[in-house]
C-alpha cells in the first residue's frame, strides 16, 4: 500500500470511522469485517448497539491494512467461517440483476476504484474482481475486457474495468467469485443510499 493510498484515505475518511466506511475500505463483506472487529485484529469502541456500534480509528485501520497485505493469511476467516453464507448471498444477487441501472453500477464502481492506479495489471484485476489470472487475461485476450499492450504485457485502464463489471455480460457472469457478490451486494446498499438522496 503506497503513500498515495494513504493520503487518500486521510482525505477521504474521518479520523474515526464506522464498521459501513471499513468495509468500503477493506474492500471486504461486512461478515469478513466483523470477523476482524470480533477477533480484535482492528482496535475498535464496541457500543453493543444494533445500530453505530463500532467507533474505529482510521490510523488503526491503516496499519491493519499494511499488516493484512503483507500476512494475508493470518487473517484469513477460520475454515467454515462462511458456512451457509455462500448459497444465500448468490441469490440474494441474482434475483437482483435483471433490472440493475448499470449507469449508476458504473458510477458506484469507479467510486470502489478510486484507491486504484488509472492503469492496472491483470493481477491487480484478479485480486479486486476475485477471478483467476488466466480468467482475466482470457477476457482481455476474447476483448470481453478491454485492454492494452505496453512491452507485450496487457495493462487494463480501470475505467475498461468498471465498464465490463457494468455491463450486460459482466452482470450475467454465470458463476460469479465471491469478491463480484461482495461488489454487488456493496452496490445494492451504495443504490439505496442514492434513492434516499434522490
């Protein structure tokens, strides 16, 4: 994570943020988030109550984040952790997606991409999307996934990245990786937020 990630953050978020802004940080589920807020790898005020629980310092959430990039597995949900969450997270999406505003999708994703370089890697790709590498790049190479080449390596700008996930085939994605549900439920909150605005 460089500096700019960091400044961004401090732009962005208050010094103390709640358990909605980490999951939006962490780029994580909010079942995920819990889990690091239950087992005390992000320092946190718990309130106990239903609604504004957690009060969480941003500089604590940085640190983890530097911790978590370089120890993935240390806080990886113990096996089972996710039992059952699976089936009903998938239909939770797909009974959403026939009649998605892809526009606002669009919009919501180039908000999720803000952290990100203007240009990124097929493995940067895999890693926010949750598909392998070879899936990325077998999308890259059909032209399913807009890209470019630099030195015979594909580098795909994020705005192409966001188009795909927003549209028609990106939604339709068949068997979507658990890291595109987590994007799309984030999304379906991020859509309710905006009618309320509206």
């Amino acid at each position: 994570m460089d500096q700019q990630i960091i400044d961004h953050l401090k732009s962005t978020y208050p010094e103390v943020i709640s358990s909605d802004q980490l999951y939006k940080i962490c780029r994580s589920s909010k079942r995920t988030v819990r889990y690091y807020l239950e087992n005390n790898f992000i320092p946190c005020i718990d309130s106990g109550k239903k609604t504004r629980r957690y009060q969480i310092r941003l500089d604590d959430v940085i640190a983890f984040l530097f911790e978590r990039e370089e120890n993935p597995a240390l806080y990886k949900p113990r096996q089972n952790y996710y039992a059952g969450q699976k089936k009903t997270k998938r239909v939770k999406v797909e009974s959403r997606t026939n009649n998605i505003d892809l526009a606002l999708l669009r919009e919501f994703l180039l908000e999720y991409l803000s952290e990100y370089e203007d240009v990124i890697s097929p493995k940067e790709a895999s890693d926010i999307t949750g598909y392998s590498l070879n899936t990325v790049s077998r999308w890259c190479t059909e032209g399913t996934l807009k890209c470019f080449y630099i030195c015979n390596r594909i580098k795909i700008p994020k705005e192409y990245l966001a188009d795909f996930l927003a549209s028609e085939r990106g939604v339709k994605v068949v068997r979507k990786s658990d890291k595109h549900l987590d994007i799309l439920l984030a999304f379906f909150d991020y859509m309710k937020e905006h009618k309320k605005k509206a």
